[in-house]
C-alpha cells in the first residue's frame, strides 16, 4: 500500500505551516460565521432535548431513541454544561470535531504523500460542503467523521511499525469511540480490516494486530446493544428512509466528492471538479482502494437496504476520509508533472491550477452560506408565526416530534395533539413538516422527488384562512372550520 510517486518536490517546512494554517483560519472562519442564526432543525432538538436531561435519563433517553449510541451526546452535554444550550452552544461541539478532523486529514495525507500531500487533503476536508455544513450542525456526525480520519491516520501508522507501540491503544480508543459515536463507523472496521486482510502475506504482524484493535473496538458497542435489545420492544427509529435505487449509488459517490446535497449548485460543481482532477491525478494503481474503501461499502449498504433501507448519503461520512490518501497522491504527481514543464508552460498551469483552486474554495464556502440547499429548517419563524395568533388558539402538529422545536423557541405553545384524527373546533393552527428526506439530502430544504403532496387532508368543512409554505419542507396554516369535524 503505497501513495507516493517516485518524485517528491520540495515543500519547506515554513511554507507547508504558512498554507496549513491560512486553511485552519479560512475554514475555521467560514464554519464559525453566524454559527448561531439558522434555527435548530427537528435533528437538532432531539440533540437539545437530550443534553437537557441528567446524565443516567439521558442515557436512557439515548437508549430508546437508538438512533444513534450515546457517545456524541456524552461529548455534547459536557460542553453545553459549561457554556449553555444556545444554537451556536450546542453546533460547538461539531465545529471543534471538524477542526480536530482538518488536523487529523493533514496527518493522513502527509503520510500518504509528503506534504504537497497533506495540503490537498487538508484543502479537501477543510472546504467540503458535506463536512462543513455537519460541521455546523448539532449530531454526531462531524465527531464520526473526524473519528474515522483519526482511525485512519492510526492505521497507516501503525502499519510502518515493526512492534506494537502506544498508536495500538490510540488506534483502539478511536474506533471505540467511533462506533459508540455511529453505527455506520462499523464501515470503517470493516473496510480497514479487509485493506489489512489483502496484504496478509507481506505484513502478517500488521493484520494480527489491527485485527485485534478491531475485535477489541467492539465490546464498548456490543455492550450498548446489549442494554439495548434488554428494552421490551427495541427499534432503531429508521422506518422513514425509502429504498434506494441503483441511481442513488452514482449520487451518493458524487455527494461524497463534492458536498453537493441532493440539488445542483455552482459551488459544490467547482469542488467536485477539482476533487475528480485530483483523484483521476492520484487513481494509477489505486483503483484497488477505491474499490474496497468506497465502492464496496456503498454497494453493501445498498444491497441491504433492498430489504431493511438504512441507505442515507450522511451515514457515509465515515467513508469520506478514505477518499484523501487518493486525492493527497494526485497532488504529489501533478506537483511532479508541473515541475518538469517548461518554464513558461509551467507559469501559465500553475496559474490556471491557483484560478481553479480559489473558485472552487470560495465557491463551496458561498455556497454553504447562501444555496437554499442548504437551509436548515425555519422553527424561528414557526415559533414568531405562533405567537401572533389569538390566545389559546389550539395547535395541532402532523407529527409528534415537531413537539421538540417547538419547547426549544414556542415554550408557551401546548400543542393539543396531532392533526391526523384530531377534532378541530372553530378555529385552530396547524404545524406541518415534510415527513421525508431526500437519501442525499442534509436537511428537510430538498424533497423526494414525485413526492410532493405531503400536507395533510383538510377536514370537511375547514379553510385555512393563513397558510405559509417554508422552503425547508415546513407549513404553517390557520384553519377556520364551520363545525367540529
């Protein structure tokens, strides 16, 4: 398993710290920028409603839920213990897994090719749409990711060792934590254990001791499903994820190279493309990598989900970190290439490589903060539009978990209950959310397709009087009724 090319141009050391650090502060400037102003989305209430609660009912809570396990939420309450449940609060911790995670990505392509290698996979991490748009969301899933990198680095580095070192005890430590963060962090188990299992014959030690990281890994999860299935009727609360179809595996691909979330934007396009110059730069001899560390995991997944759908673009950010030993390689040979040019030829590539290179940085960070894409759901609005509405006007909800937005910004709102069945008297307020997500979406702001009537039935004899459409996938509606019914 070697990145490297034969040639290796010099980056000084004063230089490679130069760069590295302009991308931490440009990337840490753009994920920390109004951090605090877009609404929590529904996700991000259950985050709330969780680190709310004493340490052993959150614990429990984090049980029935199962969503996710509970490690991310430990890491989330110990912060917000000390500086508040605020939106910008509670997105902290995600921000500081991010920026841990871009420490983490230089390692990996440093040791994937030098440091031209370490800067492209930096550049990667650090302005991807995908990782900063989680990055600025309160769920496990940037501190999953930044897990995985880590997990990564571990595993390259231990691989050049003769003996077990301390990195055994780290490498165990991440993945542990890994999987207690998400349950798709097993993909990293799996696939590093089977990058291990093909160079059996040449590093023999290797596998034994990686296999044995990974077999100890599992005892925190297996532990966790075990208190788990104690509960009298244990569910993983995924019954809204819709079967995907085999087009969904060349999006989720391209997702995952460029941030795109489910709907065009130029921005995204920029640094996909760039992505795809650097990876096609870095593929001679690589193919095999790409194949085990992406491919195949996305290829199970979607096998799987054609009889249990669990396939969601954003379980897959546990993969994003095998996609930089590749891209780190594609660096380091154009950086070979530019260096044996002509003089004037190579003036005139650099200077269209630094014009590709800046648009698609700052095209992905405008695009985070501007593509409606992006948006995260309205509840500040919802909460406003409430408060204007005649006292004890009842309020019904399509779905029972609208109930945590809601406490977090409408505290004085009592909904009466949901609307499917519910008897509305003269005059009553609706709260209806779009009960589904788009398989490479980030939030609720892009619909399934063909899946649009997603508001409720009026019942006979009601009008809404007011109604507000939320390009996020939320409604709200005053609804005048003649007679209960």
């Amino acid at each position: 398993m070697s990145f490297r090319s034969a040639l290796s141009p010099a980056i000084t050391k004063r230089q490679f710290l130069a760069v590295a650090s302009a991308t931490l502060l440009l990337s840490a400037a753009s994920v920390v920028y109004k951090l605090g102003e877009p609404s929590l989305w529904v996700d991000e209430a259950y985050t709330w409603f969780f680190v709310s609660m004493p340490w052993a009912k959150m614990l429990q809570a984090a049980r029935i839920d199962a969503v996710n396990p509970p490690f991310f939420y430990l890491f989330a309450k110990v912060f917000t213990a000390l500086f508040g449940t605020s939106e910008a609060a509670l997105r902290m911790p995600s921000v500081i897994a991010f920026l841990v995670g871009l420490a983490g990505s230089l390692w990996v392509g440093r040791q994937a090719a030098g440091r031209t290698g370490s800067l492209a996979a930096g550049w990667f991490w650090a302005f991807h749409p995908m990782l900063v748009w989680y990055a600025r969301d309160a769920r496990p899933y940037a501190l999953a990711a930044a897990l995985s990198v880590f997990g990564l680095g571990m595993f390259l580095h231990i691989r050049t060792r003769t003996l077990p070192s301390f990195s055994s005890a780290g490498a165990f430590a991440v993945v542990a934590l890994g999987m207690l963060t998400h349950y798709f962090s097993m993909l990293f188990a799996i696939v590093t254990g089977s990058l291990s299992a093909l160079e059996i014959a040449k590093h023999r030690r290797f596998f034994r001791v990686w296999a044995s990281i990974i077999l100890l890994s599992l005892v925190p999860l297996l532990a966790w499903l075990w208190w788990f299935f104690q509960l009298p009727s244990p569910s993983f609360g995924i019954g809204w994820i819709s079967r995907p179809s085999l087009v969904d595996i060349p999006g989720t691909v391209w997702n995952l190279l460029s941030g795109y979330g489910a709907a065009f934007g130029w921005g995204s396009l920029a640094f996909g493309l760039v992505t795809c110059a650097l990876i096609i730069a870095g593929w001679r001899g690589q193919i095999w990598w790409a194949v085990v560390t992406l491919l195949l995991p996305i290829l199970g997944v979607w096998g799987l989900s054609q009889f249990r759908p669990v396939y969601v673009d954003r379980y897959f950010i546990v993969l994003v970190p095998f996609i930089l030993p590749i891209i780190a390689s594609g660096a380091q040979r154009l950086m070979n290439g530019w260096t044996e040019l002509m003089p004037k030829l190579r003036r005139a590539s650099g200077l269209a490589g630094a014009v590709a290179l800046l648009v698609a940085t700052f095209g992905a960070m405008y695009a985070i903060h501007t593509q409606p894409v992006y948006d995260k759901e309205q509840w500040k609005e919802v909460a406003a539009w409430l408060q204007q509405l005649p006292s004890g006007t009842p309020v019904l909800l399509s779905e029972q978990e609208l109930e945590l937005p809601l406490a977090y910004y409408a505290p004085h709102v009592q909904p009466e209950g949901l609307i499917a069945g519910a008897v509305c008297p003269s005059m009553c307020a609706w709260v209806v959310r779009q009960p589904y997500t788009a398989p490479h979406a980030f939030t609720q702001s892009v619909a399934d397709p063909g899946r649009t009537d997603w508001r409720p039935l009026f019942p006979d004899g009601c009008t809404p009087t007011q109604a507000h459409t939320w390009p996020t996938g939320l409604e709200t509606l005053l609804m005048v009724c003649g007679h209960n019914g």
